[in-house]
C-alpha cells in the first residue's frame, strides 16, 4: 500500500512508576524547554497519575502534551484506585496510553477491556495511543501479524472512522520493551505496514493513511533517527529513555525530515 509519510511525528514519554515530585517537575521543565520548534514533531509526556497536576502546571502555555497510563471505562463509581477519563481530563490531560504490554500481560487487561477503555477514553474527549505488540514467542512462531490482527480487530470494534482520527496506534514488540533489543528497521517497517494495512480494511484508507503509528522499544538517540524516518513510523512511545530530558529530547531530534 502507497504510504505518503506526509504525517507529523508523536513523540511520548511514558515515564512508568518512576519519578519524585521534585523530578517530574524538573524533568517536565527541560522538556518543554527543550521542545523542538517544528510543528511536525510533537511532544507528549505521561507521567505517574499522581504527578499530572503538577506536571500539567510546567506544561502550561508549552508545546508539549500531557497523558496519562492508564484510565477506568467507567465515567465515576466505586473502583478503589483507578481512574476515569473525565479526571484525566480534569487534571490537564489530552493523552491517554491504553494497552501497554505491562497492563495487557502483568495485569491481564484483555483486548475486550481495552476496547471498553478506549471508547470510554475517546467518549471523555482524550486523545488514544492504543499499544498493540506481540511477544518473543509469537515472534519466533511467525504469529506477529495474527496477534496484531486480533488486538486491532477487537481492540478497535466499534470505533467509526472519525474517532479514529483521535486514535493514535503504538506497535511495541513486547520483547524490545526495557530489554535493549530493538527490531530491525526490516522487522519495524514491515509491521507498521501491516497494521496501517489492516487500519485500511477496517476504517478505510483514508483513515490508515492519516492515522499515526509509533514504534516503541528500546528507543534511544542512535536509533531514532533510523526507525523515525521509515515510511510507516510517525513516532516513538519511549520508555527508559524518556526519563532523562536529553535523551527524549535527543530522540525527537531523530524525527526531522
């Protein structure tokens, strides 16, 4: 399929159960102090629930968008602990990170949860990336595409053509996160073309060719650069390498044409 690689490049932090206070301020503030100018690079950071107040006060009149990890289905109710869309919303988010391989394999969050999630998400007015990823198993057993298959076909069911524009995907090999070990350019292309491909059979192609997939794991600055300009990457969902302002400023940097 004809890709245009005319979209603009997302690049988010997701800075995980790591972080201070002090520290997320302090890091919030060298990012956006260090945003590039460009209007084809943006910026998002997602840090630890509890920090998004305080984060989103840094962020104030910044380029740089806030997001959070996680989020309920539910609008309100009696869930200890979690959080709903609306109070994402609330505390300054315009992101939400939904299906991270953390939440879908150490806290078995299914596909049908996420779709839930994720139409909850998009209902409160928040901006999706929807992680989707295979593990080193599956990778070796050639089943890539059939997982990312059904973690698109069932995480996206229901979704109309229009919230997909409010859809960003984030193709994350399981066996890349925090391991040092990063596809291939071969490996990463391949697969974003398969999903953009896959986009196109559910939601046409004009969706699949405005919608933005990153490539998450192990990003970092001698890499970026490689797999940020490859036909179907439009960013990076980056982990570690976020929690250090200029390595994630370093790796936006590898998003320019």
């Amino acid at each position: 399929m004809r890709t245009t690689n005319m979209r603009p490049k997302l690049i988010a932090g997701n800075w995980k159960m790591y972080t201070s206070a002090a520290a997320a301020e302090e890091l919030a503030v060298a990012v956006a102090a260090g945003a590039p100018a460009d209007p084809n690079i943006r910026l998002a950071i997602c840090p630890p629930s509890i920090w998004l107040t305080r984060v989103a006060a840094v962020l104030k009149g910044s380029t740089v968008s806030l997001g959070g990890q996680n989020c309920h289905f539910e609008k309100e109710g009696a869930y200890t602990g979690e959080l709903a869309p609306a109070m994402l919303i609330d505390a300054g988010c315009q992101y939400v990170i939904l299906g991270h391989s953390e939440r879908r394999h150490g806290f078995g969050e299914t596909d049908e949860l996420l779709n839930k999630k994720t139409k909850a998400a998009l209902a409160a007015g928040l901006h999706v990336i929807f992680c989707i990823g295979e593990l080193l198993a599956e990778r070796e057993a050639e089943r890539t595409e059939a997982v990312l298959d059904r973690q698109l076909t069932a995480g996206l069911a229901g979704l109309t053509p229009e919230q997909m524009a409010n859809v960003v995907l984030a193709y994350e090999p399981v066996w890349a996160i925090g391991t040092g070990k990063v596809a291939s350019p071969e490996q990463a292309q391949a697969a974003h073309a398969f999903v953009r491909g896959k986009i196109a059979m559910l939601f046409g192609e004009v969706v699949a060719q405005a919608v933005l997939i990153q490539y998450g794991g192990s990003v970092k600055p001698d890499n970026a650069a490689t797999l940020l300009n490859l036909p179907d990457v439009d960013g990076a969902l980056v982990g570690g390498a976020s929690l250090k302002a200029e390595l994630f400023l370093a790796i936006a940097a590898g998003a320019k044409r």
